[in-house]
C-alpha cells in the first residue's frame, strides 16, 4: 500500500497501486445509532482509478543523493536544505517570547548508497525518521522555478529477505509531465550510478482512496492520525519501517 499524506478532520485520502474494480463502499454499524445520525452511516469508502498518472522507476547507488539535488524534499540526513524565510515547525514561540523545541529523536547514520532501505523523512513527530510509503515532493530547474509536483514512493513497499543491494524509488508523476522529467533525469544524470525507465502504463495502476467517518463527534481526531499517521513517522532505521509497512 502506498499512502501520500493528504488527510482531513473527517477523512483520510490515500493510495493504493492495487488491482481494483472501480466502485463505491459503505459500511454501516449493526448497532442501533443515535438519532440525529440515523440516516448517516458510521464509516464511509470511496476509491476511484486515475487514469493519468505515470511513473518512472529509479534505481542505484547515487539515487538518494541525485534525487536530493533535484527535489524540494531533503532526502539525505546529514545535507542542509533550508529554507530560511519559513519556520520550523518544531519552533513554537511561548507567551513569553521565548522558543520552546519539541525532542527530536535522529535517524542512526547509515550508508544511503547500500541496501533497499526506504525513505528519509525530515518532519516526523519526534523527529526525522525512515519509511517506505509515498512523500510529497516536487521537480525544480536550473533557476529554481518549479517544474511539477511528485510523489516518491520506495518499491517494493515491504522488502524480503532477498533485499536489493541498491535503493529504488517509484516517482508518481502526471502523464503530460513524465517525458519531461526523463529529459531532466537524462541531462543531470551525468556520472551518477542510476538507472531509470518509464514504467508502462498498464503494468502500474493509480487508485485514490477515501475514507470518512460523518458520525465522528467534532472532539475526537480521525482514528487513522493514531492508527496510522503517527506510528508510520516513528521508525528511525530501515528494519522498523519495513515491519510497519
């Protein structure tokens, strides 16, 4: 399962690159509900192909370090990537005027180059830490002007014990963009150690899903924030992250 973190109060959206029949699902409670929800159901769940969504297989011991030259999103543990105009979100100024930072827990070095070891996230609720589902990130030229928005996703989701001795990435683009950032891929590639194809288009399909629950009280957060959000952003080394994906 492939999951981008785009989430509401009362719903969570996300992806499942999964062989599905395109319907709509509702699952209602046997419990006799209360009366000013009785015509609503307890839990709500919609999925829908996309049909334009490509993706470019990227593999090889310089691909965590070539990516990160190339997208918004800071890939490795130890590179500066800072946008100094913005806060961190772990930065809560106090009533006092003062600074207060939440502990932050770091990622264990690790040799990036070797192994198929997932995904580098920077912002986590105790820090960084290591996944492999989807992160939301985006291509930018030479000038630094954004050319698209993508999703990088680490493939396979879960690893065997037959890991692969080099990271992979899948990057979910849109179809009108995809030869583009080949080409962009191509001219920086240089003498990188990647490799990297287009995947054909009917072996990969794109599902966006939807989760709701209309009966939610207003004070109580969506039970995928603690079921899911918050324990996928703990992970500090591969091994961890494999076993929860």
């Amino acid at each position: 399962m492939f999951i981008s973190r785009r989430c509401r109060i009362k719903g969570f959206t996300l992806k499942n690159l999964l062989w599905f029949r395109s319907s709509s699902t509702r699952f209602v409670s046997t419990e006799s509900p209360d009366a000013s929800a009785i015509t609503k159901p307890d839990g709500i769940f919609n999925y829908s192909l996309l049909e334009n969504r490509t993706y470019i297989r990227i593999r090889g011991p310089d691909t965590v370090k070539f990516l990160n030259g190339l997208v918004t999103s800071k890939l490795l543990p130890h590179f500066i990537k800072k946008n100094l105009t913005t806060v961190e979100e772990n930065e809560v100024p106090t009533e006092e005027g003062t600074t207060k930072v939440d502990p932050i827990i770091p990622v264990p070095e690790f040799d990036a180059r070797l192994g198929n070891w997932g995904l580098y996230n920077e912002k986590g609720i105790q820090g960084p830490y290591i996944s492999r589902f989807g992160l939301y990130s985006a291509f930018l030229n030479g000038k630094g002007k954004l050319i698209t928005d993508t999703i990088i996703y680490p493939t396979p989701v879960t690893v065997s014990e037959q890991i692969s001795n080099y990271p992979e990435y899948l990057l979910e683009l849109h179809g009108n963009v995809v030869d583009k950032i080949l080409h962009v891929l191509q001219t920086h590639k240089l003498a990188n150690k990647i490799k990297f194809e287009k995947i054909d288009h009917s072996s990969l399909k794109t599902w966006d899903v939807e989760v709701q629950f209309p009966n939610l009280p207003k004070d109580i957060e969506n039970p995928w924030f603690d079921n899911l959000l918050d324990p996928m952003a703990l992970p500090k080394n591969s091994i961890d992250a494999n076993n929860f994906a």
